[in-house]
C-alpha cells in the first residue's frame, strides 16, 4: 500500500519498526516483517500515514523520500540497460520477469518494485523525507523518534536502508577546470559526448559502464587512483563469501566503509567486454591537478572536454547523527546488521550488504533480531528463519 500527499498536521504516529528506504533493502526488510507477523501500519491500528486522527501503535511502515516506487533504480542513466546491468538478484518470493535485454533498467526494475508493493500490500508511505532520528530518552529501552518533513512517527526499533544513491562522492582536486563536468549520478548516455574527448575517473563498475558508452562516440582517457583489480575466475559462492568477510571485518571495526565493488574487482561484464573491444580500458595514474583545459601530470597537461566523475557514493546517514552511532574512526561499527552502540537499530543495504543478493540476506538477517529484541507480534510464534527463508 502506497499513501502519497502526507502532510505535517497530526499527533506522533506509533509503530512496532520503521523502516527508511523503499529500495531493494527497505522492500526486503519490509517483506520479512510481514512474514514475520507485523502487520502493516494501517491494518495494525494506524491511521496509514501523517495527517490522520492518531493510532494506537503497532506494526510497520516504510517511508521513502521518492515520489513513485524504484528506489536508486530510477535514478540511473536510460543508457543503462538490462544486459549491462552489474548484477541483479530477485527480491523475496518473487522472480524479476524474464526482461527484454535493451529494456532501460530505470523502467524495468522500478516496475517490478511496484508491482511487489502492491502484490505483499507493504505500507510504503512517500514521499517523505527522513530528517532526523533521535531517542527519547536515554533509556536503552526508550522508543525512537523518527522525524520527517511531514511528521514524527514513533517506533520500538529502525531498519535503516537509505542507501548511496544521495550522496555521489566527488574527491577534491587543485586547480579549476572550466569545461563539463558531473558525476556518474548525472550521467544520462553518451550523447552530449558524441565527438570529444572525456576523462572517466574511477576504477569500478560505473567507470566501465560510462567508457563502454562514451568511447563508441568520442574519444576516452580513463584514470584511476589505484590500478584496477581484474577477477578473470567466475564469481563462486566462496570468493563471494570471502570478498564480503572483508567488506564485513571493516564495518565490524567502525571504519568507513568500502563497496563490495571495490574489493570484488572488475568482472567480465557485457559493459567490461564492450569497453575492451573499444580499446577504452587503457588507464592512467591519478593526475596531479585540474587545469583550464584539461588535467595535468606533473608538467605533462592532457586537454579534454568533459569530465565524467565516476567516484563512487558515501552511505546517506546523516539523519541518524542524534542517535551517536559513529565510532571514532568515522563509520558505523556494526554486529551484523545490528547498529553496535544501539540494538535497537540496524543498517541494511550498507557495508557488506550493499548489493542486491546482499541487501535481502539483511533485510531477513534484521528481522530476525528485531523479533529476538521485541519479541513476536501477538499471536505469532518466535522461530528464526533461515538463511534460506
């Protein structure tokens, strides 16, 4: 169940859990609390979202900030298509259907999140924008306070699964370049390249996307901070096991967090091939500075048109600032999913969780403990799921 046009009028709104973030993550989380027993918002007591005459408490609501279903999804290049999409896995209970291979990913997975929406009757209310959580007392038993742009709703515990998507990573460089410049975030396709020479900067996923475009109009230079890692052997369930321990072993420390990407290495994608066979794969060391006209190296200056920053994105959690999660090494440590400084908290799409297949293994792994914390709904028997659950 979706509720839009939430307004700012209306009492506290109490719940069991929120959950902040409809992408992949949030819909999984969502989906496990239903099975688990919590009901949706408005099935539960509630007024199904802000502006209503008060709820008794009870059950579960999404909030997500965008308009219409799709999460990140939306958002991406309507160059990118399902055949060069890096990776995909299906949401709980319910296989993508069969997509056409040139369909634009930005059409073809927000569809299949409404669709999943609509067929588990998730309380997704937007959009609503989270502006800040906070305790109510200090208590470690004190419910949360969740508070939005269009009201405060109140919960005994919080899955957090903002996601990236928010806030692209731009690395500060000397010097001042006067031509094109944007993040991956904005990249739309290679057509307002058609002819000139582009820069690409990064070493992941992204990069390689761009540069498998760009390069068939225009003429590309890619540059990376560290040389590119290349995984020529099949991505087996045990390299993926062993990449996430490591993604893992540094959220668990409270260390800023690393892409799963980063540590997987670049894979023999359609995108990767593409590239190769355009000869768009031939990288450069970071240059020293930003000019004029172009880049430079020392007192080698490469001209270039654009620039394409394909850096990456931090975690969007500022909103949790109140609740003094940081560790003082700048990240969140975690135990699991679970946030460690507070259990009453857990972070999902994040660390190691932050791919597809990834995401729904946390969403069912946060359930899990949120029930151990807050015991089942009435009438539900506690039993923990499985991995394969």
């Amino acid at each position: 169940m979706t509720v839009y046009g939430a307004t700012n009028s209306g009492p506290i709104h109490r719940v069991d859990v929120v959950v902040i973030g409809a992408g992949q993550a949030g819909l999984s989380a969502a989906y496990h609390l239903r099975r688990r027993g919590f009901a949706p918002h408005h099935e539960a007591g509630g007024d199904g979202g802000p502006g209503g005459d008060g709820d008794t408490g009870g059950g579960f609501v999404v909030l997500d900030a965008d308009d219409a279903p799709g999460g990140a999804w939306a958002h991406r290049s309507p160059s990118l298509r399902m055949a060069t999409v890096h990776g995909f896995h299906d949401l709980p209970d319910v296989e993508l259907p069969e997509p056409d291979p040139n369909a634009p990913a930005r059409e073809v997975v927000p569809g299949y999140f409404a669709a999943y929406e609509a067929q588990h009757a998730l309380p997704v209310v937007r959009p609503v924008k989270v502006l800040a959580v906070r305790s109510e007392s200090a208590r470690p038993d004190a419910r949360l306070l969740v508070e939005t742009d269009s009201g405060t709703w109140s919960a005994r515990a919080l899955i957090n699964a903002t996601g990236t998507w928010t806030r692209p990573f731009l690395p500060h460089y000397p010097g001042r370049f006067a031509g094109r410049q944007l993040h991956y975030a904005a990249y739309r396709g290679p057509e307002e390249f058609a002819g000139k020479r582009v820069l690409v900067v990064g070493g992941g996923a992204s990069a390689i996307q761009v540069l498998s475009e760009v390069a068939a109009v225009g003429e590309t230079v890619w540059v990376t901070r560290t040389p590119p890692v290349f995984h020529a052997g099949p991505f087996t369930p045990e390299y993926g096991r062993a990449v996430v321990a490591k993604v893992e072993e540094r959220v668990r420390r409270g260390l800023p967090v690393r892409s799963v990407v980063s540590v997987t290495g670049l894979g023999p994608s359609v995108a990767y091939r593409r590239a190769e066979e355009l000869g768009a794969l031939h990288r450069r060391p970071m240059f020293d500075r930003l000019t004029e006209h172009g880049v430079a190296w020392g007192s080698e200056e490469l001209g270039v048109d654009a620039i394409v920053w394909a850096t990456g994105f931090r975690p969007e959690v500022g909103h949790l600032g109140p609740l003094g999660l940081r560790s003082p090494d700048g990240g969140i440590a975690l135990t699991g999913t679970r946030a460690t400084a507070d259990p009453r908290v857990h972070l999902v799409g994040y660390g190691p969780s932050a791919s597809t297949v990834g995401a729904n293994r946390a969403g069912r792994a946060a359930v899990n403990e949120i029930v151990g914390l807050l015991g089942a709904p009435a009438g539900v028997e506690v039993v923990a799921e499985t991995a394969a659950g």
